[in-house]
C-alpha cells in the first residue's frame, strides 16, 4: 500500500500528464488508474488535480475514454462526497 504523499508526489502527476496522450487507450487507463488511486491521493488532491482531468476526459473525443472517465467520475464523486 502506498500511502498519501508518494501517490501524490510521485506517481499523481505521471498519470496526470498521460491525460493528453494522444492514443485513446492510454487516455482511457487513466481514467480507470485515477479512479483507483485517487482514495491515496487525498479529497484535496482530488478536487484540485483528479476532478479537472476526469473532466477534459468526460469531453474526449474517444468513446471508450468518455466510458471509463464517466465511471471513475461516478464512482469518486460517491467516494468523496
């Protein structure tokens, strides 16, 4: 288990940057690795950094990249709320 501030620090921007990959598939993992590392990044980076690229990835133009944002979205928004 990694805890908050490596994910954070280390691994957050990493994923973060892979957003704007242009190969789909890649996009659509990071939705699906933002969904499950979010909890260890914390509710502040999760507002702060998760929220705006799950958004820009609900308005891909790739359908299954669309799928997978809106799934993490749904899931963190419950998560976090």
């Amino acid at each position: 288990e990694m805890d908050s501030d490596s994910a954070r620090i280390e691994i957050l921007p990493l994923i973060l940057e892979m957003a704007t990959d242009l190969v789909p598939n890649i996009r659509f993992n990071v939705a699906k690795e933002l969904q499950s590392m979010a909890h260890a990044c914390g509710v502040s980076a999760y507002e702060s950094q998760v929220l705006p690229v799950l958004n820009m990835l609900l308005e891909d133009e790739d359908r299954d990249v669309r799928f997978y944002a809106e799934k993490a979205a749904t899931a963190l928004d419950e998560a976090f709320a």
